[in-house]
C-alpha cells in the first residue's frame, strides 16, 4: 500500500481530511493568491495611467473634456511650440536637472564608497544625515535653503536653485551605490590586482563598471525628482523660469492652458523613451 493510500485509510479513522483534500485547498488558496495579486497589479497600473492617458488624449482635442468629444486637431501642438516663454522654461527646468544631477553624482559617489568602505567616527550620523532630504517636507527645506542663501548673500536664481536641487538628489545617488557595493564581491578587485593592475585601473576597469548601473539609476531618478520639482524652485528660484512655476502660473491666471497637455504628453513620452533605452542598455530598476 503506497503512503497516499494509507495516509488516506487513516485519516478516515482518525477523523482528519485527507491529504487530497489537504492539496485541494492549498491549490484554491493558491490560485485565489495568484489571481489576487494579477488584479492587483492590473488595478495599480489602471490607477497610474489612467490620468496619463487622459492627457494625451486631451492634447489632441478641440476642448478640454473628454466628453463630449470635440474633434481631433493638432492645434494645442501648434500652440505649444509657438510659446516661447513654456518652452524656454522647460529648457530651463532641464538645464538645472541636469546640472544638479551632475553635481549630485559627483558627490554622491565617493560619498557612497567612504559610508560603504570606510569605518570613521560620524559615519552612523552621516548615513542618516544623507537621507534627510528625502524625509524632510519640500515646503521646510525649500524656506530653510531660503533663508541660509539670504544669510550668505547669494541672490535667488539658477545657482540656489541647483544646489537645492544637488542636496535633494544626493540620496539618490548614495543610496544605489551603497546598496550595490554591500553586496559586490571584493575578490573581483583582488583578482585584478594579482594581475597587476594599480588602485586606478581596478576602480575604472573592474568596479565602476559594475556599480554603474546603480550610478545610472541615481542619476535618472535625481534628474527626473529634479525637473519636476515645484516647492524647492518655488522658493529659491527667484525670477528664474522653471517649467513647473510656468505651469503653474498657466493654471492660476487660467492662460495658455491648451498648451499644457501636449508639454505633458511630450514629457511623459521622453521619460518612457529614456527609460525604456536605461533598461536595455542597463538594468538600472535592479537598483531602485
């Protein structure tokens, strides 16, 4: 008689279920589980581009609801490219994301490295230190900032503007890394130094190159936290044109709105774009 069989036979005596209808609830459980997190998912992603998709589609209608449908024109395309002063802030608004994603990356990286590497006095307070700018409200850091460059005598404008924007995206940027060289194996950088190559080239040729991608994903989310970033620049902008303080001001005194949805459905299709080449090109949502 097999195990099945006699499990069976004395389950029957004994009163407990059998082992077949022991699988067959944790088949139904499973399932539901599984058809549970589907729905789920499908319910998230409904959530999040359901707005989006309402934009592109209003950026290709004579009004501005969806219903009633008006017609299809490109004339809101045509709108957007003849505003100059949108176009220049978002010019504008990417130069500063740029800039401070540079900036924060340059600082970032070696920052990650000492708290990942090194043991120092300070190093537990300067690990929590980092993420602060991801904690603290916008509206706080951005009066806070305010008020030291008014102490220090630097004019509101480009320059604050990315130095808010470089402190704001530093987590980004050491988070990654030193997520990524907890776990990175030092025996690579060992081997390469059996092999004769100095401290330089075991950086360039063989760590870098490995940690890049959390480099990558820092840079892509500090760029993007910083081009849409509306309370910092709010604040210590001054008369700086920014793409959000455009919009915005687009939206309070109710003037060249029909120019807003298509500067959404360019912005959103540029991000898609640039994500989809990162991923390819590296698996930087690995280190996200």
């Amino acid at each position: 008689m097999s195990d099945r069989e006699e499990y069976t036979r004395l389950s029957r005596l004994v009163g407990r279920p059998a082992l077949s209808e022991t699988l067959s609830v944790d088949r139904v459980i499973s399932t539901f589980v599984s058809y549970g997190m589907w729905a789920l998912t499908i319910g998230i992603v409904v959530f999040l581009w359901l707005p989006l998709s309402q934009i592109i589609a209003l950026s290709f209608t004579e009004n501005s609801v969806l219903f009633p449908l008006g017609g299809v024109t490109l004339q809101n395309y045509v709108s957007l490219f003849t505003n100059e002063s949108l176009l220049a802030a978002a010019r504008q608004s990417a130069l500063v994301a740029t800039v401070s994603a540079a900036v924060a990356t340059l600082i970032g990286v070696p920052l990650g490295f000492a708290l990942a590497r090194h043991s120092f006095r300070g190093r537990s307070a300067l690990r929590g230190l980092v993420i602060v700018p991801l904690l603290m409200p916008g509206i706080i850091m951005g009066i806070s900032l305010l008020v030291l460059f008014r102490v220090v005598g630097l004019s509101s404008g480009f320059f604050t503007t990315v130095l808010a924007h470089s402190v704001y995206g530093l987590p980004f940027i050491v988070l990654p890394v030193v997520a990524r060289l907890a776990v990175f194996d030092r025996k690579l950088e060992e081997g390469a130094r059996d092999l004769g190559a100095d401290g330089r080239s075991v950086l360039q040729d063989v760590t870098l190159p490995i940690i890049s991608p959390a480099i990558a994903a820092g840079f892509v989310f500090a760029w993007l936290r910083s081009f849409e970033d509306f309370i910092r620049v709010f604040f210590v902008g001054g008369t700086m044109d920014a793409l959000t303080k455009e919009m915005y001001g687009m939206v309070v005194y109710s003037q060249g709105t029909e120019a807003m949805d298509p500067m959404a459905t360019i912005i959103v299709l540029i991000v898609s774009i640039a994500l989809a080449i990162a991923i390819n090109l590296r698996d930087i949502l690995e280190y996200v």
